[in-house]
C-alpha cells in the first residue's frame, strides 16, 4: 500500500471521532489538555506509519551497473571449441518465444575479411549494430577497429573514411617522431609505425577487404540462416546481452585456426633492454607497440574492447617521448604456411 493511501486511511478513521469528542469536551482546561494528547497521539501515529511504509521501499536503480559481459575469445582460447559452442549455443535457442520481440544479439565471425559492398548478402537483412576490421597487412601488427554500422554498407564506408583520415595523422605523428629522435632503434621502430599507419590509410580510404566480424540481432530463425551461408565461420547467441554500451565483443580472426594468442610484428626489431630512464611514445590509439619500451607486454588483455571509430573521429594527439606506450593488443594466424598478419587485439 502506497503511504498516501495509508495516510489518507488513517485520516478517515481518526478525524470523525476526534471532532466528535471536541464537541463533547467543550471548553474546559481539563478537556483542553485531554484533546490535545489526543491529537498530539494522532500526529505521532501518522509520523511513524510514514516512516514505516517509507523504509520498507525497495531502493530504485538500474541492479546492472558496473557489470560487462563478454562474448568471443580471449588469448589462450581454442578456437575449434569456440567454434562448437557457438554452434551448440545457436542450436540451443528456442524457435520462438521468450526470445525479445526485437530479438537476440550475437556475434557473427567471417570466414575471410569482406568489402563492406558483400557485407548486406552475407548479413542478409538482420540488424546490424557494428562490424569488426582490420587491415590485413602480412607480418605487420595493425589495429582492430570497431565501427557502428546501422547500415550496411554506408555507415561502414563512411567509418573507413574516418579511419583513413586518422591513421594519416598517426603517420604523420609517426614520421615527426622518426625526425625528432637521435636514438637509431627507436628510429627504427617509429619508421615502422609510420609504414603500417600510411598503408592502413591507404587501404581504408579505397574500401578494403577489412571486416571480419559483425553484432547483429535477430530471431533465432534468422540467426541460423545466417550461420548457414558460406561466408559465415560461427553465429555466436548472446541473450544475455541487453546493453550494447556494456558488453565486450572479442571475434576470432579469420586467419586463427588452434589458439587465439598474440605475436610479435616481424619488422619491428627485436626487444631489448634501454639504458636507465629511456622512455619511447607512440600515437595514441595506433594499436603498436615499440619493442625497447621495458615493462610494457608484447600485448594487451586480448579482452579489451576495440575502440569505437565514428565519421568525426579527430587526428590523434601527439605524445610527448617521455610518456611510456600502452600495451597494443596483437594476433596472429595459427594456420602452418600462411603469412603471419598479426593485429592490434583478438
């Protein structure tokens, strides 16, 4: 019961026999002192079932803050088994209802990378909320890139557009670093990000065969037949998934056949040790990482997410050589006689 209908409860039953007491009373000190405990006992009952009903009150709030759900690999994963249980899990889902009337996410996982153009027949006509890329370049870590794409194939060549625009300036930052420094290793390794960045523009701005993966969302039936066309390697359901914006979506590469785990770039030189308070700098978001930075891992938590490219995307900032690199997040192929092509995140 609501406090304003309990209040309103109590009024009805307390306040006709009060006035009929105060008519009876009179006007006496004595019945002056009687009336007004009585009222003073009628206030303090209202008071307390106030309290009583307010404290009983769940407290109002969104009970999923704070959490994140995941979905795909992490380093370390066997991607046959990733690849069964996305199988099994798709085959699992209920023909019809309690599926939402919007239906379920999952994570659609390519055979090979696309040109957002073959995009819409392989999709077929789900819904699309993002699509997963990178530039394929042998040998050479490059950035894993997701890009919203409401519709496909606009929304993917604009994010291209985007992402061209932005790996310029990297390669310009790149190159401005190369000049800046005297150290010949660390040189190096700016020269390199440099080359990937300018072919990274390169190959977004003429539309590339770049994406490899796609969060869609659909009703079981039309899941499975996306999961049936030749392009597609796995339709991996996530009914849990209710808020984009707090999950993390991890997708095999197409060149991963055994083990999800990250490589080193073959044309950065080998690691080594700098001398006491040697410090390095990349762009931010360039996805590499140099091979003299001390502490810093070959890669990241393959588990973080890819960062979000939009049409507006600006050039990144320039970071002075004194700030140590974040970790890039790389890849490789796992099939014997290919051409490694690692990335910036699995």
């Amino acid at each position: 019961m609501r406090a304003g209908d309990l209040l309103r409860q109590l009024d009805q039953r307390l306040l006709p026999p009060l006035t009929r007491a105060v008519a009876r009373l009179g006007e006496t000190s004595a019945r002056s002192r009687v009336l007004t405990g009585t009222a003073l006992a009628s206030a303090a009952a209202v008071l307390l079932t106030a309290v009583w009903v307010g404290g009983d009150r769940a407290p109002v709030g969104d009970p999923t803050v704070g959490e994140v759900t995941r979905v795909g690999v992490v380093d370390g994963d066997s991607v046959p088994g990733y690849l069964r249980a996305a199988a099994a899990d798709l085959a699992a889902l209920p023909a019809g209802a309690p599926a939402p009337a919007d239906g379920t996410y999952a994570l659609v996982s390519l055979d090979s990378y696309l040109p957002p153009q073959r995009l819409a027949t392989v999709l077929g006509d789900v819904s699309v909320s993002a699509v997963f890329g990178r530039v394929p370049l042998p040998g050479r870590q490059t950035e894993i890139v997701r890009i919203p794409a409401l519709r496909v194939p606009d929304d993917v060549v604009a994010g291209m557009a985007a992402l061209a625009t932005r790996k310029d300036g990297e390669a310009a930052d790149y190159r401005a670093r190369a000049a800046a420094t005297g150290d010949v290793e660390l040189r190096q390794v700016y020269a390199s990000g440099a080359e990937v960045a300018a072919a990274e523009a390169a190959a977004y701005r003429a539309g590339c065969a770049c994406v490899y993966a796609a969060v869609v969302r659909a009703q079981p039936s039309a899941l499975r037949a996306v999961a049936s066309r030749r392009a597609v390697r796995a339709v991996d359901p996530a009914p849990e998934v209710r808020r984009l914006e707090r999950t993390v979506f991890t997708p095999p590469l197409p060149e991963q056949r055994d083990v999800v785990r990250p490589p080193a770039d073959t044309a950065l030189p080998a690691p080594t040790t700098p001398a006491p308070g040697a410090t390095t700098g990349t762009p931010a978001g360039s996805g590499r990482t140099p091979a003299t930075t001390p502490s810093a891992p070959a890669v990241g938590e393959s588990s973080e997410p890819a960062p979000i490219v939009i049409p507006s995307s600006p050039a990144p900032e320039r970071i002075p050589e004194s700030t140590a690199p974040p970790p890039a997040v790389a890849t490789s192929p796992d099939t014997p006689g290919e051409a490694p092509a690692p990335s910036a995140g699995s």
